[in-house]
C-alpha cells in the first residue's frame, strides 16, 4: 500500500581455489544447477510480524554476499572482496560480520507518528562456517563466463525492533543495501527502492 511518508517524502515499496573445494563445489553445482544459474532471480525478502504490541521480529531472505560487499567495502570490487573475506581468519571475518549488523541496524528503523525512531536490532546472521562456504561458493561462480548469469541461494536473516509502546502505524526504512527489497506485513505487500525507500505500515 503506497502513501505519503511521515516527512513528506515519495514511499512504496582466477583466484586460487584449493583443488578439494573446487571439485566439491562443481559437483554441487552439477547436482544443484538451478540454484546456481539464473532462472528464477531472488530478490531480496522481508517478512514482519508482531510479536506484542511493541515488539517485532523482522525474517530476511537475502542475497547475502551482495548485502555484505555494499555494507562493508562497496567501492572494492565485487571479486576482490569475496576472495578477501572468504580467505579471512575466523576472527577477522567475526568482526566484520559485527560490523555489518551494527551498520544494518544504525540505518534500518520505524519512524513512530510521535517522530520517535525504533531501530532494528539484534541482527542475527548465518553461521560463520556457512557464511564463508557462501562467500567462496560465490566467489567461483564469478569466474564462470559473463554470458552466464549466475546466483547463490539466499540465506536467512532475521533482526528485532522494540518500542517503548505499541505501535499502530509508523513508517519503515532499510539499510540501502538491502535494496531492492519485498516486503510482507499480512496482507500488505510493497517495494523498498533506492527510488521509493519508504514506507507506511499499518500493524492494527
């Protein structure tokens, strides 16, 4: 549902790769191959539900690799960034996966009708060791010929907001990599754009 936001604004909605690794993950792709190459395109997903009157839960079906290069270093390119972070220590990946939720979270927030911001929190990301498969599964099908466009699945996410009272109606915004995105609230259904990044919900 489209309407005017609370502040006027428009709203809607080849790198090394170790020889055991490479066999496995082409294998995957040969069992697998339409999650791989393109056929049916993911975009982005976000699904909210109410918990209580002022709490929510925010479930997130991401391209996750892609949310991570524009949250951390969008200016690398793509392929660099995979190999440095699939190639990270446990540690060094840890932190960055920290620093990214806490970036999500500063930027992704309900605006209450009172002017008052919830943020969205407690950004709960994949495993470490899946979240490195994923970058290095993605980072070999960039090696793959242009001419055949290729996706990794997406990965779960999920985040919370809590307001001091209940929430009837306020109005929603994301981190901008996250966009574009789907969002679900019961029966509403719309697009958050770099064009159209806002949006009024209703939870009554």
């Amino acid at each position: 549902m489209l309407a005017q936001g609370l502040d006027g604004q428009p709203e809607a909605s080849m790198t090394f790769t170790p020889r055991s690794f490479r066999a496995w993950l082409v294998a995957l792709l040969l069992s697998c191959w339409g999650w791989a190459l393109a056929g049916d395109v993911h975009y982005n997903q976000m699904d909210i539900k109410r918990e209580s009157g002022n709490r929510f839960v925010f479930s997130l079906s991401l391209n996750l690799t892609h949310v991570l290069h524009q949250v951390l270093a969008p200016q690398t390119p793509l392929a660099d960034f995979l190999k440095t972070y699939s190639d990270a220590s446990d540690k060094e990946l840890q932190i960055a996966l920290t620093k990214a939720a806490t970036q999500l979270g500063d930027k992704s927030f309900v605006l209450l009708p009172s002017g008052s911001k919830v943020s969205i929190r407690q950004w709960q990301l994949p495993p470490l060791a899946a979240l490195r498969e994923a970058l290095k599964a993605h980072a070999f099908l960039t090696e793959m010929p242009s001419a055949t466009p290729v996706h990794v699945p997406p990965m779960w996410v999920q985040a919370h907001g809590q307001s001091k009272a209940p929430v009837s109606r306020a109005q929603l915004q994301v981190h901008k990599a996250l966009h574009p995105v789907w969002v679900i609230h019961q029966q509403d259904q719309f697009w958050l754009t770099d064009q159209i990044p806002l949006a009024i919900v209703s939870f009554e």
